[in-house]
C-alpha cells in the first residue's frame, strides 16, 4: 500500500515511529544502519529485501521487520527506503516513483548528473533524498569547522588509506552469512568525458575516499581542485586542492597494507595547528578525535557517546517529521553530497597516470572494479 502524504502526516502527529525499509544487508547494514535503526526510538524496520535471503533473513532475525519478496513488498507501507545495495539509483528510482522518502549509503552515483537528476526528482515527487553523509554529524569536523575557518586555513594535509575495510566488515555479519559483493551489481556508470585515468581516480575518490573528501567539502567548501595523479598500479590517487586565499591542502586517497587503517585532516591556522583522527566506520563507529598544536595546544578531545550514525538518523528522523507536518524542514544531507561528487569529479577530470619508476605493485587495469 502506497501511503499518501495525509496518511504520513497523520503518522507523525500520532507518534508512531517511521517504517524503514532497507535493501541490501551487507557490512554498512549490519555494521553500522541496523543497529542504531533498530535503537533509535523515532523508526523501525518494516521489511528487509536482499539478492541472498539468508542474508534477509538473519537480518530480520537479528533486527526485525519481515523479508521481503520483491521490491513492490518492500516498499508496502514504507515511510522511508534505506538502499544499502553496492548500486543505488534503481533503487533510489523506485522509491521516489511510489513516494517514498529514500535514504542511500554513499555516493548517489558515480554520475553527477545522474544525482542530480534524482534530487530534482524527489523535489518533483514531494519526499526526500538523504545519503550517508556522516562526517556532517562528526563533532571533530564540526570543531575543525568552528576552530579553523576557511578564510584562516594557512595549509593542510588529508589522507585516507584502508587495508582494514573487509575485515572491519566480518564480524558484523551473523555466522555463515557471506559477505556482500559487487560483482553481480550493474557496473557503474559515469561520465565518459573523464576517460579511462579519471573514471578509475573517480572510483577511488567516491568509494575509498568518500569521507575523506566530505571533510574536506566541509571544511574547504570552496576547495578549487589542482590536477593529481593515478599511481602507475591504478591503487591511489594524490594531488592537491586550493582554498580561496590560497591555502594548499595536499591529500591522498589509496590503499594500504591488510590491516591498517589510516583516516587523518591535519589543518593550519595562523596559531594553531589541528590534527583529526577518524576510527573505521563499523560498530557504527564514534567520533574523530582532535588534537590540537602550537598556541592552543590540548589533548586529543573525548569522544561522545552518541555515535554520528546516530546523530544522523535523528536529523534524519526530523525531517520526516517536519515534512509530514508540513513545516519548514531543517537542511539536509544531500546538498553536501553533492558537493562532495562535484569535488570528487573536479579532481578526476583533471587526472594523470603516473608514469614514473618509482611506483610500485602490481598494475590493475584501467577498468578494474577493485576498490
């Protein structure tokens, strides 16, 4: 049954929670969306869908909700879908069209006209787009935002380099449970103006270093893109932005060693220096810890105990109540996911394979979907 706006208003002013559904139950929705959805008192799962029903199934088992047939029974009755699937815009796509508010893991696409286009077309169909945009609901960056803003940033470096990722992922899921892959998913599209160099940085930036570049988009909002290279194995991607005043913030995106995770901002003021370190998304993860240097020196700050998947889902949850209510509705995720794809393009547009000697490892080809 497709609810109509009257019928999600009078959801909201009668209190009973939002019904979530969610597609796709790998390591993002054991690890990080199911716990605090199952938890969080203003939501519950109404139904799960997954390629492999034991998957759904343990899912269901473990968090509630039914297993749903297909995607018009999981739709039924929804307030909001959660597409935690590899590819999101058919999903996204089917939400919009029967009127449900839609919720997707990071990025939209790989396409930036394709994510603009769906915005424009939950704008058109009267619900929401949100995407997983933690790092907005990270008090390190709120402080990093706060304490260096971007007219005083003198310099900066950014890294992101994970060979912790898979295994971060297994002990979320149930025993017997295989992990979620890509390769039965559509292949991403995007632009064929990058070329094979910049669909490969693209890739890089948007699934390896997704939030990386949303701590950049939110620090450095006007962050002017300086051409970077592809290391000659395809694996990492490094350059340099520029902010407005000229400030110069190197950064590197790529993989590293099984078992290290790397997830650091260091940004320089006139006095002072900050350093932020940010843990593996999974658990889900808490804040980033910050560090500050120089004049303001202090100890790493302490992390809360309300998680950013959790502040997320609650602003989340205020819109939908503000949106059935028709009232004006607090701003949301996904202008600055968007803002993070323009970025992400912008530096991958302007890529070069590196072709020195010095690059090591094993050369994948261009149109690898490794990630």
């Amino acid at each position: 049954m497709k609810l109509t706006p009257d019928e999600r208003q009078d959801a909201a002013v009668k209190g009973r929670p939002w019904r979530v559904a969610v597609v796709g139950c790998g390591g993002a929705a054991y690890g990080i969306h199911l716990p605090v959805l199952t938890a969080h008192p203003a939501v519950e799962i109404a139904a799960v869908y997954d390629r492999e029903i034991e998957r759904a199934e343990q899912a269901v088992f473990q968090f509630g909700g039914r297993v749903a047939a297909n995607t018009a029974d999981l739709l039924e009755g929804a307030d909001l879908l959660a597409v935690l699937t590899g590819v999101h815009e058919p999903w996204i796509e089917a939400a919009i069209a029967n009127g449900v508010h839609a919720f997707t893991e990071k990025p939209v696409s790989l396409d930036l006209d394709s994510t603009r286009r769906l915005r424009r077309q939950a704008d058109a169909a009267g619900v929401l787009l949100e995407v997983s945009v933690v790092r907005a609901f990270d008090s390190a960056v709120a402080e990093l935002r706060r304490e260096l803003p971007e007219h005083e940033l003198r310099g900066g470096w950014m890294a992101k380099a994970d060979g912790h990722d898979t295994a971060a992922r297994r002990p979320f899921l149930p025993p017997g449970v295989s992990p979620y892959t890509f390769e039965a998913d559509p292949q991403p599209q995007f632009s064929k103006a990058l070329g094979p160099a910049g669909g490969r940085a693209l890739k890089i930036l948007l699934w390896q270093g997704y939030h990386l570049l949303s701590t950049m988009a939110l620090t450095v909002p006007n962050a002017r893109p300086v051409p970077c290279v592809l290391s000659k194995d395809l694996a990492t991607v490094h350059g340099i932005v520029r902010a407005p005043n000229e400030a110069t913030i190197a950064w590197t995106v790529g993989s590293a060693p099984a078992g290290i995770h790397l997830d650091h901002v260091t940004l320089t003021g006139t006095d002072t220096t900050l350093t932020a370190e940010f843990p593996p998304p999974y658990g889900p993860a808490g804040m980033g810890t910050l560090t500050a240097h120089g004049a303001q020196q202090r100890s790493p700050s302490a992390r809360g105990e309300v998680v950013p998947a959790q502040r997320m889902w609650s602003a989340i949850a205020d819109r939908l109540t503000a949106h059935s209510q028709r009232r004006a509705i607090p701003a949301g995720t996904t202008p600055v996911a968007e803002a993070v794809e323009r970025l992400a393009y912008g530096l991958a547009r302007l890529t070069t394979v590196n072709d020195l000697g010095w690059s090591t490892g094993e050369a994948l080809p261009l149109d690898s979907e490794q990630p």
